[in-house]
C-alpha cells in the first residue's frame, strides 16, 4: 500500500483578514491536492497567523511580546487566551472544509487552544469527510515558548488511516527522541513534524526528523515554517535503506528560505520489507519498558 504525501513549506506572515489567511494556505493545499497528494502536511505555528485578523501587524516576525504590548496586554499568554477561542474556532472549520472538498487528509500545522487557564500548541489531522481524525498537544516547549505561557501536553496518540499508522511530533518535541520512541512503540509508521526552526544549515538534518526515521524504522513528513526568524527545509524521509545512495531523503526543498510545495510516495510495504529485514525492535527490552512506563509503552510485541 502508498500514500503519495506533501509538505507546505510555507513563510509567514500575519493575515488582515479571514479571506488572507484562506488565500495564504489554501492555495499550495489545492495546488499539493491536485498533484495527487492523499495526504498534506503545514508547519508549526500556522494557526498564529490568524492574529492578525481584525487587528492588522505590520510587522511579519513572530515578536508576540511586541504584539501584545501594542495591543495592551500585560503578558502574552493574556493576549493568546483572548484570541485563541476565536482562532481554533476558524482553524477547526477551515481545515475539516477543505480536507472534506479536496478529499485529502490535512495536517495543518498548528494552533493555539485554551483548556482552563492553560494554552497548548495543538496539531490537528482531518480525513477527507472533513472529521477531526484526532489532536496531539506539543510536550516538550521551546525557551520562546515558555515564554509565551504555554504547557505542555501529557499525552502522545497515534492515529490510524488506513496504511498510515500517523503520530504527531510537534515543534521542540523533535529534540527530544523519547516522543517519536514511545510513538513508534505505539506502532506508528509515519512521524509528521510540524516545524519551525531558528536556525538551519545543510547538516542540520542531522538533529530534526531523519534522525528519529532513522532511529525508528518509520517514514517522516516535515514541514517547515520560513521566513523572518525562521529558515529549514520541508523534507520526506525514509530509512536509508530504502533511498538511493543510502541518505534517507525522499523528496527535499530545495530552499531554505522560500515557499515551497515538496511531494512524495510512501510505500508501506516496502517499508514493512524493511522491518523485517532487520528490526531494531527485535533487540529492545520490553519487560523492562513495561515495568517502569505502564501505559505508555504500549501496542506492541516483543
């Protein structure tokens, strides 16, 4: 079984209005749409575009400090509590209506969300009937990110859609191996990152998510967020056994910096040939897992 896959390598930028914000990421969704993408991917902090809305900031870079003292707001998160009903709201509805008219399942990238007085960065997957598939909470903050007042997530899911078996590594959670381990544990075969980078160079790949495909024997679909504070590039990977010249890319921007639409087909099978071939799971120590991470180390046999 395949699932032909896009990443949206997309720069950002506030949006004035809800019809900027369609016009900004609805196109290169169609566009990865019509290529004979089954599955898109955005990157992180896409659903902070939205707060610009009604409010236009001139200002293009994700400084939500200063945002939020021009608005007025002692803090940010006071700021992102306000907003963030009102931005989930139209993120949630946006996305189920476009996955449901183009027939895709949509990974777009991330949101704020509020749950009493706490905020998460949330990604979201949508099937092509325009249901919400499941959500992940990021688990693991950035410095920037704490200082925006966001919590972290408790919980890591994996969702199924037919060959895919999809978990979600959301931002800061790619440098920690233990999100993308327990999610492999939990038989995913395919990591999405929504990315959003402050620093990037060529061996930078190095540390994002071809090391926790390589480490996991899984497909890896990432997303990058560019311009201003913000540089990568939107990748598909593969275990190296399965790419020419043993690299373990399958399809890479070739930009850094620009938007950019980058596609490619996953072959399961091949995958699952792989696996078999020599399965790193063979040597864990699952007793032990099971013993001192009940609950969480779970899915599958040694």
């Amino acid at each position: 079984m395949s699932l032909r896959v896009s990443a949206v390598q997309l720069a950002f930028s506030y949006a004035s209005s809800p019809q900027e914000f369609f016009d900004r990421v609805g196109a290169p969704i169609e566009r990865a749409a019509r290529g004979g993408a089954q599955l898109v991917a955005l990157p992180n902090y896409t659903g902070l575009m939205l707060l610009g809305v009604g409010n236009p900031i001139s200002d293009g870079s994700l400084l939500l400090g200063d945002v939020a003292r021009a608005r007025e707001y002692t803090a940010v998160a006071a700021m992102l509590h306000a907003a963030a009903p009102a931005m989930r709201e139209f993120y949630t509805n946006l996305f189920s209506s476009l996955a449901a008219r183009l027939q895709i399942f949509l990974a777009p990238g991330t949101v704020i969300e509020s749950s009493g007085n706490r905020l998460y960065n949330a990604a979201y997957l949508f099937a092509p009937d325009g249901r919400i598939v499941g959500s992940q909470r990021q688990t693991h903050r950035s410095p920037r990110e704490i200082g925006w007042g966001l919590s972290q997530g408790d919980a890591l899911t994996v969702f199924n859609i037919g060959s895919a078996r999809v978990g979600f590594v959301i931002g800061a959670d790619v440098e920690h191996p233990e999100v993308s381990r327990i999610l492999a544990l939990q038989n995913a075969n395919l990591l999405i990152h929504a990315a959003a980078y402050p620093v990037w160079h060529d061996a930078y790949f190095l540390l994002d998510l071809w090391r926790e495909v390589q480490s996991n024997q899984v497909f890896g679909l990432q997303a990058c967020l560019v311009g201003g504070d913000f540089k990568g590039k939107s990748s598909v990977y593969a275990p190296v056994e399965m790419t020419d010249n043993h690299h373990g890319i399958l399809a890479q921007a070739m930009s850094a910096e620009g938007d950019e639409i980058i596609t490619a087909s996953l072959d399961f099978d091949a995958l699952q040939t792989t696996v078999d071939g020599y399965s790193i799971f063979n040597s864990f120590n699952y007793d032990f897992y099971a013993r001192e991470f009940p609950g969480v180390y779970r899915g599958r046999t040694a």
